[in-house]
C-alpha cells in the first residue's frame, strides 16, 4: 500500500509531493526500459547526425571544446532542448543515474560557454520542451532556417532501419490514424499492409523450400554415392550442379526473411518511442506504449520480471507454432544440425518471452499479428502451390540445361573444386 511521501530535492532544497498514485505507477511499470532512452543528446553545426551519451551508465560526462548546435535532455516521450543559433563553443555534458524508487530516472546536468567579445551585444536562444514527436520536431527550425535535425532524438534506428521507419512506417501510421480512433486497428492494418507487401518475397521463399522437398531424394543418393569425407568436394560439387539443372537457388529460402529483416527491427524501434501509443488502451491493454500486465506476482522472476504480459505470452505462442511449423518444412528439404530444432522451435520462443514481457504491448501485439499473419499466408501459399507442377518446371529445366554450355562461373567454380580436392590428396601423401 502507498502512501504519499514529502520527498526534497538535493540541488534546490524544495519539497514536493510524491503521491501514492504517482508511487503505485512508477513501481508498477517499474520504468525499466526508461534508461534505454534517456540521456544527454547534442549535435555538431552542420552535422546530420545526434551524438548521444551512454546510457546504459550509471553516470557519464563528456565534455566538447568544439562548437556545439543544441543539447538536449532526452527522456523517452519528452524532450528539453537549448538551442544555440550561433553555436556554443564549450559544453560540458553529463548524467547521474537515480536511485530506484525515488521519482526520477537521472540527473541532467550541463555547462555551456558562448564566444565573447567586446563588440558582442547579445545572443538570441531558443529552447524546445515538447514531445518527442516526429511531425513536430521535424519541423523545428534554427532563425535562419537551417536544419536543426532534432526528429534525430527519436530513436528510429540506424542506416536502413531508420529509412524504413522515417519513409514508410511514420507515414502509413500517422495516415492510418488520422482515420482510425482506435490504435489497436491501426497496428492491425499496418501488419496486413506489411505482410501483403512482403507476400510475393514469401510466395518466392515457400517455392523454393518446395522445390528444396521435391529434389531431396536425388541429394540423399549423391549422400549416398560419396559416403567419404574426403570425396567431400565431389559431393557438393554434384549437389550445386543438380540445383542448377534443376534451375533452384540454394538461398532462396534465406533471401526473402533476409529481405523482411529491416522491417521487423524497424518496428522494434518505431513503436516503444512512439508518443501516438501513449496512455492509448487497447483490448486488456491500458497503456500500448508500456507493457501490459494480467498478473502482478508477489515476487521477480530473473530476466521476466514480476508480471505476466498476456500479449508477451500470445506472441511467443504465436513464435513456438510458426517456429515448429517452419522447422517441419525446413526438415524436409535438408539435413538440420544436431540441437537445431531445440533452439529454433523451443529455445527462441522462450527468450523472446524472458526479452519482451517488459517491452512495450502494441510491439508485442504487432509481432503477434505478424506471426498470425504469416502462419495464414503460408497455409494459403501452400494450397496455392501444386507440387507436381513444379516438378515439371523442374524437369523441363533439367533437360534444357543438360544440352546447354556450362557458363564461366560454373567452369570457374569447378576448376576451384578440382584445385582443392588435389590440395586435399597432396597433403594426405
């Protein structure tokens, strides 16, 4: 039971109140992933990227004798930024990580020096405390119109990851909603438009790993017609040459989730620094930006936490089904490594569980959607295929390379595998 506490600040000397609503929220969400996203952010003039403290630190100071744009005290929804038209030459940054259970998250605290001289009349300053918003900081602006590039506080991941999000996942989102009250369908239409746009990579990859079943019998002789392991190359070299008679591409299974990747780490980003889910409910979730918890235990497990999240739960369900049914068809069409299937069908739903119970609800209801969605479309993928005629495709593509010159790569890949067969005799001599 919480009741209110007269807590006083140690760099001013005021009190406040810390209400005992205040307590039972901070200690229910616990604010564990808050530290993943606070920090002390700045950037150099003329730069496009934010530079940033470590945050994983209990404390961290940097100082910059450079010229410095902004700085930012970045939390994971708000943000206060001083911004300097005319650049600051000196700053010396830093943060302290606060104690659990007192109210905060960490002590900001910064220095700033402007370049002076006896013709100087003044500076203007602006400063920005607002939410950390896409739409909005994008449109913040130095007085001259430059490009203070402060949506960069919004951690939206690098390289691809970010592109993904910044020109596609922000755009489709912020459309959806301005239509759609209810966030929860927002995200639901947002894993459909996804899936259908990733179906043909799908369609592509689920061929493959047919056509990967269909020709399995003829690998398992090659197997058999080189038990040795010295006839290793031999081996290979039959099998890469039956795939290509066969007109299969031994990766094409791997490209498309290769391919789906970005996506998936994106919205890994995108939705825990979304301020649109904030306080937003859905379903038995009060709180999409947060974890949602079904069940309060009266003790912390290690690395799951003191709560039961059912979308954390569903979603890994929805992972041990898809997993175990993936590993059936990829059983099927190749021989697995010993303790594979232990970790692709019941390790890996296991740490995502341990990993996302406290992550943030509409990420895991996303990735459950995902994995739903996924699980229908290869079933209907795989009423849509007929195995006989992909075996016709592959026969008619067999007899047509059969009479055909090899190609350059191939005669290269062949003289590569008779070198190193010789090297592999010369050394047993």
């Amino acid at each position: 039971m919480y009741t209110d506490k007269t807590l006083v600040c140690k760099d001013c000397g005021n009190e406040f109140v810390f209400t005992a609503g205040e307590q039972e929220f901070y200690a229910e969400k616990g604010f564990q992933n808050e530290n993943m996203y606070t920090t002390v952010a700045y950037r150099f003039p003329g730069d496009s990227s934010v530079e940033e403290l470590s945050m994983s630190e209990e404390e961290r100071s940097k100082e910059v004798t450079t010229s410095v744009n902004w700085v930012a005290f970045k939390q994971q929804f708000f943000s206060s930024v001083f911004i300097a038209p005319e650049n600051v030459s000196y700053a010396n940054m830093g943060f302290t990580t606060a104690q659990p259970g007192s109210g905060y998250v960490k002590n900001f605290r910064a220095q700033m020096t402007v370049p002076y001289t006896a013709d100087t009349e003044g500076y203007d300053f602006a400063f920005y405390y607002g939410p950390n918003k896409y739409s909005i900081l994008k449109k913040v602006t130095a007085t001259e119109g430059d490009d203070l590039y402060m949506e960069r506080l919004i951690p939206l991941g690098w390289g691809i990851f970010g592109w993904v999000n910044r020109w596609f996942v922000i755009p489709v989102f912020d459309f959806l909603r301005n239509y759609i009250p209810s966030f929860g369908i927002v995200i639901l239409i947002l894993a459909v438009l996804i899936r259908l746009i990733i179906s043909p990579m799908t369609y592509k990859s689920y061929v493959s790993m047919a056509k990967m079943r269909l020709i399995k019998p003829q690998v398992d002789e090659l197997a058999k017609k080189y038990p040795k392991q010295e006839d290793a190359m031999k081996r290979q070299q039959a099998t890469m040459e039956l795939y290509k008679k066969a007109g299969i591409n031994p990766m094409g299974g791997c490209i498309p989730l290769l391919i789906q990747m970005p996506i998936l780490i994106a919205v890994f980003r995108f939705f825990p620094a979304s301020i649109e889910l904030r306080d937003q409910p859905f379903l038995w979730a009060d709180d999409l930006s947060s974890y949602d918890s079904i069940l309060n235990l009266p003790f912390s497990i290690p690395f799951y936490g003191d709560h039961i999240s059912l979308f954390a739960l569903l979603m890994a369900a929805s992972m041990f089904f898809y997993s175990y049914y993936n590993y059936q068809q990829t059983a099927s069409t190749q021989t697995q490594m010993p303790g594979m299937k232990f970790m692709m069908v019941y390790l890996m739903p296991v740490m995502l569980l341990l990993w996302f119970n406290s992550y943030a609800s509409g990420l895991c209801y996303y990735y459950l959607l995902s994995n739903l969605l996924t699980i229908g479309q290869t079933l209907v993928i795989r009423r849509m295929v007929d195995d006989s005629k992909i075996q016709a495709i592959m026969q008619a593509n067999a007899a047509r390379k059969s009479n055909g010159k090899k190609s350059k790569f191939q005669q290269r890949y062949e003289e590569l595998m008779r070198q190193q067969e010789a090297a592999q005799r010369a050394k047993k001599k």
